[in-house]
C-alpha cells in the first residue's frame, strides 16, 4: 500500500428539503430543488458516494455523476438540473 487515500464525500444528514454532503472539510447542502434526481432516491442509494478525485462525485447506486463545482456552485451550471427534471418526467 503506497499510502492513504484522503477524499472522502460522506452523507451527514437527509430530510424532505435535500441532504448534506461533506467533501473533505467542506459541508454543502444539496437541494432537491437543484439536484432534482436524488429526491426519489433511497436513503442507501444516497450514501452510497465516492469521491475519486478531488473535482468528482460519483453516486454509482444512481449512477450520477457531479463536479465538486456544481455542488459548490448549482447556479452556475443552469441547464443541469433542467435537463434532469426532462428526465424524471419521461419516466
């Protein structure tokens, strides 16, 4: 083993508004009203996470992926969630 891996994503807290997300030593909210496709989601599909590179959320149970930036920053990226609630709604 070369050493540690130190990028951690951990679910700290879900409720009916969205749910928090800690990348390291940062802790967002991630609202279903900006990232629509979790809200039908499991509890273990939302804990489910990796973080495999600094700039990368991975969900594989949902296969979802999201830059740490759209996390940070979800007004910057308009179109991502649009494109998402077309999605859910074909469904």
């Amino acid at each position: 083993m070369h050493g540690t891996i130190t990028l951690a994503a951990e679910v700290t807290n879900i409720s009916r508004h969205g749910f928090s997300m800690l990348l390291g030593d940062e802790e967002w909210l991630l609202s279903y009203e900006q990232f629509p496709w979790f809200k039908q989601a499991t509890v273990a599909q939302i804990t489910h996470v990796e973080r495999p590179t600094p700039d990368h959320f991975y969900g594989p149970s949902l296969d979802i992926d999201l830059s740490v930036n759209a996390i940070r920053r979800p007004q910057d990226f308009p179109l991502m969630s649009r494109t998402c609630v077309c999605i859910w709604a074909r469904m």
